[in-house]
C-alpha cells in the first residue's frame, strides 16, 4: 500500500470519527432528555406529537427532530393511522424554532454539528411536505423558524388567536429557512417576499388571511376539535377536512376584522417586485408613506448579506419543487456557518 492510499484512508477513518463524535454529542446533549421532549403517541385513529418543551418554548432539538422524522415515516406506513397530529405543549408556543445553543455550545467545543442538525431538519421538513397521511398542525401560540417547518408544509394549519407567526432570520444574520424558499413566494402578491425581509409578525386569523394556515379556529375549541379528531372511524382526508372545515365556520374571534395588511398590500406588492434589495430599498424612499418608511427602518437594521440571499433565495425558489428547495436552503446554511 503506497503512501497516498494510507493517507487517504487515515482521512476516511478520521471523518467517520469526527461523525461518530458529532452525532454522540447531539444524542447526549446534557440540557435534556428527549423522551421527555416529544411525545410520541397512538391515539384513536391518529398519531399525536406533542413539542413538549414548554419552559423553552418548545424549542427543536436534534434528538427531537430524529425522533418525530423517525416516527413519521412509520406511522405513514401504518394502516392503522389514518392521520397525524402535531402541537405544542404549554399552550405559549407551539414551536420558536431550533434550539440553536446546542449547535453553539458544540461549536465553543470545537464540534461542528452545524451540517448534522441542519441535514436532518430539513429531510424532516421535507418528508412533512410529502407525508402520505393527512398532517394536521395546530399552530397555537408562538410559530417561527424551525417552528413553520414543522407546520406549513403539512396538508392542513390550524391557527387559533393566540398564534404569533414570523420568520426574523435576516435580523440575526441568516434566512429564512426550512423551506421558506418555497412557501414565501407562493403567498399572495409579494407579502411572502416583504414577511421574509422585514421579519414582520403576523398574529391570530391574519395567519389564516396571509395563506400561512387554512384554518383558523377559537383557541378555546381547540382541546375539542382534537377530541373529534381523534374520534374519527378511519377517517379520509376529506372527513378531516370537514371537521376542520366546521370548526373554522363556527369561530367567530376577529371574524369581521380585515386583513391587517390589506391597506398595505398596493405598496408592498409595489416597492417589494424589485430584483435587488437597493431597488426595494429606493422603492420605499420614493413611496414615502408613513408604512414604507416605518419597513425602511426595519430593513435598514437588518443583515445586508442576509437580506441579499433571502431575496434571491424567494426568487430562486419560486420556480423549485419543496424539496429543490431545502437542498439549496442547507448549501445555504452551511455558507453561512462558516
């Protein structure tokens, strides 16, 4: 054996060490234990998650993120599951995002999980967005990041008053990830592209009016809708959508109110069709309005590099399947980690 090929094979063994190392970390992250953190369970004709990190506003960890995608792809393949459920436990958020301290923590260790966590985030999201069994997310309480992955891509999105949806990515240097390529571009007009730049929160049945859900339904029904959820006898997507479709019917908070942005939607529709990010910034100087200038602000506080790769990350992916996209969001995410 020549010396280039014990080279190569030192290497070889050195990266799989470093994996093993990587994934150790991970699984033996000391903050929690992850049986406890989800909640896996069969009831009736369904398969229930439950983030049950309420104290950290259910927050995603790695061994979380594992288990549900785990889970997920058995209960598609059970014939007994007709449908799949998931919520927040706690009732203050169904789920702020990763929980981004143990990738920090790992790396002030000199461990790199950054591609490990990523990776498999997205391979969930990707597998939510073409799950087999109707996925039902009740998205009551705080809904951003790694929250929305777990959530829109699924076949129906319940928002009660209390949901507080956003995606704040480009204030802190990244963007707008699992999967927002997809999605964001795909709402109405270009509110997709102003939720990405501006980071703006959209709260209660203006989740639903923005397209995010396709339900809205009373917070205090909600223990109630999953109970008859779950009642259901082999139920079929559309015996589902009915018991959805009831409920949402039935709610009557904010029902007469409009869409918050409605009287905005001309100008962000206007100043936001631009290619770059300096023809949005112009457009808004030159609309001058009290509500351009205020989004003038808040994009002048945001990453200027990440306000350029979450535009043209939307523009690119317009025009790509879910999962084109979340191949490109995790390039993405590891140029930005580094």
């Amino acid at each position: 054996m020549g010396q280039r090929e014990v080279w190569r094979l030192m290497s070889r063994f050195n990266a799989f060490k470093r994996t093993n190392t990587i994934l150790h970390h991970l699984r033996m992250s000391k903050h929690t234990d992850a049986a406890e953190d989800v909640l896996l369970e069969k009831k009736g004709c369904a398969g229930v998650i439950t983030l049950n990190r309420p104290k950290l506003l259910n927050t995603l960890t790695f061994n979380m993120i594992r288990q549900i995608y785990s889970q997920l792809k058995k209960w598609e393949q059970d014939p007994e599951t007709f449908l799949i459920i998931i919520k927040g436990a706690g009732g203050k958020a169904f789920c702020a995002g990763g929980d981004i301290r143990v990738i920090s923590e790992a790396e002030k260790a000199k461990q790199n999980i950054a591609p490990v966590f990523f990776r498999v985030e997205y391979m969930l999201n990707n597998a939510i967005g073409s799950c087999q069994k109707p996925y039902v997310a009740l998205i009551h309480g705080i809904t951003m990041g790694g929250g929305v992955g777990l959530s829109v891509h699924g076949q129906f999105r319940v928002a009660t008053e209390k949901c507080l949806f956003a995606m704040p990515e480009t204030a802190i240097g990244l963007f707008p990830d699992v999967g927002g390529g997809y999605f964001l571009p795909r709402l109405q007009g270009k509110l997709g592209y102003f939720l990405a730049l501006t980071g703006f929160r959209l709260k209660g049945r203006d989740v639903y009016r923005a397209g995010i859900a396709t339900h809205f339904v009373d917070s205090e029904k909600l223990a109630m809708l999953e109970e008859d959820l779950l009642a259901l006898k082999s139920p079929s997507k559309e015996n589902i959508a009915s018991v959805l479709e009831n409920y949402h019917t039935e709610s009557k908070i904010d029902r007469d109110k409009s869409f918050m942005l409605e009287e905005h939607m001309d100008k962000i529709n206007s100043c936001f069709s631009a290619n770059t990010v300096e023809e949005i910034i112009e457009n808004l100087k030159q609309d001058g309005s009290s509500f351009a200038l205020e989004q003038l602000k808040v994009i002048n506080k945001m990453s200027p590099t990440s306000l350029k790769i979450t535009l043209r990350q939307l523009m690119e992916g317009s025009s790509k399947t879910l999962q084109e996209v979340l191949t490109m969001e995790y390039r993405l995410s590891q140029a930005c980690m580094f």
